[in-house]
C-alpha cells in the first residue's frame, strides 16, 4: 500500500514539474487590462494634483477604487 501512495505521489510531482509553465502564467488579455487599469490610474492621480485637500483626496480614493474594481473585473 505504501508503494503504491509513494509511486502516485511522484508521478503527480514529476507531472506538475514538467507541466508548461505557460498554463501557469497570466493571459495577455490579463496583462493587457492591467496596463490599461494601472495607466487609468496614473492619470487620475496626475490629474488630481491640481485639487486641492478635500477634493484630491477625495479623488485620489475614488481612483483607487475604480482601480481596484478593474482589476477584479480583468480576464484571467
């Protein structure tokens, strides 16, 4: 019994090594929407340093939170 869990155990492990590494990684849909939302995001930012206190701030959160929204809502 015990060879029998050690030899399926192993195989899966030598299975997962030799599994393409590119099923692991993100899509270039994934990549693509996460520039979009990081560039949407630095130019919220940039266009908040003319506000002033409340206002930037207020901005400021609200950008970080669409950012967040699109994020969550990018392809995998």
């Amino acid at each position: 019994m015990k060879r029998v869990v050690c030899s399926a155990v192993l195989s899966l492990v030598i299975a997962a090594s030799l599994a393409p590494a590119s099923a692991l990684a993100d899509s270039r849909g994934h990549h693509a929407a996460m520039k979009l939302c990081k560039q949407k995001y630095r130019d919220a930012i940039r266009g908040s340093k003319y506000l002033k206190g409340h206002q930037r701030r207020a901005r400021i959160e609200q950008a970080r939170r669409e950012r967040e929204e699109c994020e969550k809502l990018a392809p995998r």
